[in-house]
C-alpha cells in the first residue's frame, strides 16, 4: 500500500520579498495567493466587507466576517507597507478574522524583541534570518490539524464543575512502574551528577520551588541545582544582563488607553487580584521572571550547562512523580506569579490535568527551536486536559524520547 500523496496548502502571503515568494511557489506543496499590504490583505480576507473606518476601531466583535477564503495558513513578512505583521495580526484578532488560521510571520533579519513580542500576542510562529520552507510546510500541517479540531470549552464552563482531578489508577500504576524503572536504570547517572556538582561547587545537590500542579495544589519542585549556591544572592551581579531591564512597565496599558471606556486590547486576565489586559500581564510576567531572561547567565556553573542541555537536571522529578506530585505525561507545573495570572480564566482547564515531566507542548516546540507563544502552548495543556488518554501519552513519551535521542533541546 502506498503513501497517500502529501497534501497542497492554500497560504495567503503578504509581502513583496520575490525570492521568498518564489521559493514558496516551487516547493510544489503551496497554493500561494500573494498580495503586498496588509490592508489588501484584510479586504481579500473579507471578501471586501471590511469597511476602512473598522480600522480606527479596535472592536468589532458585534460583526462576523465570513471566510469567504479556504485557508491553511497566513504568511507574512514582518516589514509591510502600511500595517506591519504585528498590528495587522492584531487586527485579526480583534475583528475575528480567520481566528483558527495559522499565523506565521518571516523576517530576513535577526529581530529579537520583535520575536519576543511576536509570541506574546500570539504569533503562531516567527522565521528568521534563514527560511526554511519545508520546516514551514510541516508548522502548518500541525498547527492547522490542532486549531482546526481543538474547540475550547465555553468560559462558562470553565469556571464550573472544578470537582478536583484524580489521577486515573491505571495510569498512576504506569507512572510509578516507570518512575521505579527509570531511577534504577538511571542511578548512575544520578549519583556522577552528585559528584560532579560537588566537586565544582560546594552546597546543596539540589534545588527546589514552589510549583502549581493539578486543582493548583502547590507542592515542591525538585531538581539538580545547575547554579552557583548563592544564584540568589547574586542577582544584582546579573542585572545588566537583564533582556527587560530597559523595557517600562507601566500601570496602565498605553494600547488599551488608546480605546473607548470599557474596551481592552487583548482577553482580560487576573493578576494579583487585578483585572488587567493580557498584553499588560505579559509584560509584568516578563519583569517578574527577568532574572529568568538572561542569557549567558554567569550564575550557572559548568556542570549546569550541561545538565540543563542535556535535561539531567530534571531527573530528580521522578520522585515528584512517587510522591504523586506528577506524572510522567501531564501539562508542565507552573510557577506560582504565572499559575496566578490563569486563575478562572479560559486558560484553566490546563489544571484539570495532572503536572507532568513531559508534556504536548514540549514535544510540539522541539521542532521549533524551543519557542512558543504563550497561548499557544496554554491552547496545548487545555487541549491535553480533555483529550488525554493512554495511547496518546505513549506517543508523547516515544517523541521526547526521540528528540533526546537526537539531541535536541528538551
């Protein structure tokens, strides 16, 4: 029996880059409508029912705009005439646009804050710099499977029927067997972990924070400790490397101050008790975790790069899973400044489901160098929170498998 023939992908490219737009034309699997401007493209994607002034108006979610277009992905360059690819995303977002067509946005250039920003509001993905049209061709498979099959519950809904998860027996039978087997096969490499950490540095083997796993138990997180012992001590030594520190955090959101009273750029969120945008709460979150964000962290210690590359440090959470804390396959445990911001909101189902080693959103992000958007990947944990199943998490466990095999970034 053959292979059914791969599928041709309808795209709507916006953008003048001809060398782009060519490469796209001969890969053989795109069909490509090009047009050069974000307003145009707007027009076309309505069937020319978006009226001009709807541009100065930033809500129109009163008026539906059929898709009078077949889709599976809207490509764009980040640099436009008129609209650039963020505002114009944003426009989609905000009149319902093609709400579950995939949006990608290809840049020549490195850029990136505008990546970072990019992913915040909800960028499907971002190429740079190198453009690689098959790895493009496989996003939109993907993505365009999920957000064409993945319906969210009603926000209603969500808010209800929080009777607490259990963990299914079998699958807590599973979790244990493998949590056994994998410390005794991996006890060696645990125990020269030990030792070369404490041949480096002196302290604790270990290290440990508050996580958010499932109903938003708080249980404690472990791990090898990849950081000099006083990390914490020292995050004045690593201020200026900071990837925030020149970004003002403002208490109030410009965009949203911009709107009519009453009208928000992005979905409200909660956030140490406060109702505020979620593009607001994404900056905050970034200042809270900047520490986080700093690259070449001189904090972490040469047993602890490659620890982390190689995921060692995160073995220690096969005793999370004993404990129950986690499972094998779940939706990653959230810090508890991030968990908060989810409260009550459309992003909680995430926690009807168990804390996990590894996860959808995991194996998913390997194929793209590690990054996702934030809604993106809380689009995932929701969408494994009611699909799970124990087929599935085999797959989920051979493809982290796979990818570490491979040696890609876990």
């Amino acid at each position: 029996m053959t292979d059914p023939s791969p599928e041709c992908l309808k795209i709507l490219y916006i953008g003048n880059d001809e060398s782009l737009i060519a490469l796209f034309r001969q890969h053989g699997l795109f069909e490509v409508t090009v047009v050069s401007n974000g307003l145009e493209a707007i027009y076309w994607l309505t069937g020319n029912s978006f009226r001009l002034f709807d541009l100065d108006q930033d809500t129109r979610f009163d008026f539906v705009y059929n898709e009078v277009h077949q889709l599976d992905g809207i490509v764009s360059e980040f640099i436009i005439p008129g609209i650039n690819a963020l505002v114009f995303h944003r426009k989609l977002k905000l009149h319902n646009i093609h709400p579950k067509t995939p949006y990608i946005i290809l840049s020549r250039q490195i850029l990136i804050d505008a990546k970072e920003e990019a992913y915040g509001m909800g960028v499907d993905d971002f190429y740079q710099n190198s453009i690689n049209i098959d790895n493009i061709y496989s996003r939109l498979q993907f993505l365009t499977k999920f957000k064409t099959n993945y319906v969210p519950k009603p926000h209603a809904h969500q808010d209800e029927d929080m009777t607490p998860y259990r963990i299914p027996a079998g699958k807590r039978l599973f979790d244990i067997t493998l949590a056994i087997f994998a410390l005794i096969l991996l006890s060696p490499v645990m125990l020269l972990t030990v030792i070369a950490i404490l041949l480096e540095t002196r302290g604790k083997v270990y290290y440990i924070s508050k996580r958010v796993g499932s109903n938003y138990k708080i249980f404690d997180f472990y791990k090898f400790r990849s950081m000099c012992p006083d990390a914490d001590k020292r995050i004045k030594d690593v201020a200026h490397l900071n990837q925030y520190i020149n970004e003002p955090i403002e208490d109030e959101c410009a965009e949203c101050g911009a709107l009519p009273p009453g009208q928000k750029c992005s979905p409200i969120v909660y956030v140490d008790g406060q109702e505020i945008c979620e593009h607001l709460a994404n900056k905050r979150r970034n200042a809270k975790r900047a520490f986080l964000k700093v690259v070449d962290d001189p904090r972490i210690t040469k047993v602890g790069k490659f620890i982390r590359r190689t995921s060692i440090d995160e073995l220690p959470q096969l005793f999370n899973i004993l404990k129950g804390d986690m499972s094998i396959v779940g939706n990653r445990p959230l810090p508890l400044n991030e968990a908060e911001a989810l409260t009550k909101k459309r992003w909680s189902r995430r926690f009807r489901a168990p804390a996990g080693l590894t996860g959808l959103w995991q194996v998913e992000k390997r194929g793209r160098n590690a990054i996702m958007s934030e809604e993106e990947r809380f689009a995932l944990d929701n969408y494994y929170a009611e699909h799970h199943s124990f087929i599935g998490d085999l797959k989920i466990i051979f493809r982290t498998f796979s990818a570490i095999v491979a040696k890609e970034n876990v």
